[in-house]
C-alpha cells in the first residue's frame, strides 16, 4: 500500500507538472501496452524531459557523447532523466561545480579526471552504471540511480544464469558478502545489487552509490538485506544515498545563482514535499 500510494503521488504530481510547468496537453503512450498515460511525454516531446535551464546544453552533449536513452526516457518517472537531470549540471554545465556532489556525500574535494553516464566498466560483463566519475585521487564513483521502480531486477535461476554466477560473479563477490548470498536463490532474489556492488574495491577505492527517494518504501525495503549481505569493509564503499537529503544538502552549498535556480527546478519536478522532507 505504502508503494502504491508513492507510485500513485509520484504520477499524479507528474501529469500535473506536464500539464501546467510544460504547458504539454497530449499524453504520451508506453510502448508495452499502446495506452496514454497523464505522467508520460509524447515521444516528440522528450527532450522537456531535461530541465529548462540546462536543456540545451545537455542535449548538444548526449548528441555528441551518443549517450543511449531508454525506450521509456519519455517518461516523466524516467530515472534515466532525473540522473541526467541531476549530475549533468554538477559536471558538464557551464555553471559546473562536482566538488558540490563530493562535499554533500563526504568525500571532501577532488580533481575529475573523467566522468559521464550510461558507464560500462566491464563490457564483458556489461554491468551499465548510470554515471560514473574518475577522481585525480584514483577513486572511482559508480551511481545507480532509481526514482519510482518497484524494485531493482532479479533473474531466473537458469543454465546461463548459473554460469554466469560461478564464472563471473562469484570470483567478484568473493569476501564483499556472505557466503549464503552467493548461493542462487538469494543472489538472483537480489541480482541487479549484487552485480552493481561486485564493483565496489575497498583497497581500489571504487565506490558504488544506489541514488533514490527516500519515501519508496518498496526499494527501501529491498536495501535492508545490506545490512546483514556486506562485509565490514565495504560498507564504507557501498552507500544508499536519499534523494531528497542529497538535493537538500546540495542547496545549502550552492551559490551560483544558476545552478541554485536549477536545483529548485529539479526540486519542483522530483521532490514531493512528504514526511521526510520537513
């Protein structure tokens, strides 16, 4: 229920926000089922999906980048947008500034080598971060991003699968979780997080942030098996990072005008105003 009643505020704010911030009145359809739905752009129309103030900007980068869009990035609850919508001000935008993001989740200031989305560390693997930054100090952060998602993608437990587990994922995982979390029925239970935490190096420094709303129980819920799941050691490179906290924090810090005001955009589209906000 609680799930069901974010998903349905998350949509309702949404269509109101197509409706009447961007003056949009056709709805759009989800190509799974052909039908219209008030939350959803028509898919000429994506590009509103990218805030107004860096709209431009980031649609010269993606062009140039050829950064891949989801099937859904039309969507208005696309967490493809809302990760574009977030970090590529902080990175790519003339108004720019990373060490922003890097102070609101403690990791003091650092030099950028390199950055960018839709990241691929292994292509053998090809596990897709949604953004990734290579700091001068040798770290590197690995952002999974999520906003309205029941939950984060499981498997079938199957010949390829298995394969997959005792070829690839249990030499990676070996030591970063229980041992029971490597046996099939919870490692495909929880499939996408363990792929994205087998990424995670104490002694190598990679770090491996799950971005999203704290007020989606549902994924909320789903995060608590780290607790018991992750060694001592990597619970310090493997962190939750709420939505509505990060965007609060990065407020207090900003005092480019431009980027301040950009931040209220993003507010006004993603933050809902709940309990866990005031």
């Amino acid at each position: 229920m609680e799930q069901t009643s974010y998903q349905t505020r998350l949509r309702q704010h949404l269509a109101e926000y197509r409706r009447t911030r961007l003056g949009v009145r056709e709805m759009g359809v989800w190509r799974r089922n052909g039908k219209k739905y008030a939350h959803i752009l028509p898919e000429t129309l994506k590009r509103l999906n990218i805030l107004e103030t860096v709209r431009a900007e980031f649609w010269t980068y993606q062009t140039a980048k050829s950064v891949k869009l989801h099937d859904d990035f039309h969507h208005l609850n696309s967490s493809q947008a809302i990760c574009f919508n977030l970090l590529f001000p902080l990175f790519g935008w003339q108004y720019r500034d990373p060490a922003h993001l890097f102070r609101a989740l403690n990791l003091g200031d650092a030099a950028v080598l390199d950055w960018g989305f839709e990241h691929v560390v292994d292509s053998a693997e090809n596990t897709h971060f949604d953004f990734f930054a290579k700091l001068g100090s040798g770290e590197r952060l690995l952002f999974e991003t999520k906003l309205s998602e029941n939950g984060f993608g499981q498997a079938k437990i199957d010949s390829r699968h298995l394969r997959k587990l005792r070829e690839i994922y249990i030499p990676m995982l070996r030591g970063k979780i229980g041992p029971s979390y490597l046996e099939p029925p919870l490692f495909f239970q929880h499939y996408q997080l363990l792929r994205n935490i087998a990424y995670a190096e104490p002694s190598g420094r990679k770090c491996v942030f799950f971005l999203m709303p704290r007020d989606n129980f549902s994924l909320q819920r789903e995060l608590t098996f780290l607790k018991s799941a992750l060694s001592p050691d990597m619970r310090a490179v493997v962190r939750v990072v709420w939505l509505e906290d990060l965007v609060r924090q990065l407020k207090r810090g900003v005092r480019e005008p431009m980027l301040a005001a950009h931040l209220a955009l993003f507010e006004e589209k993603y933050v809902l105003g709940t309990a866990s906000s005031k």
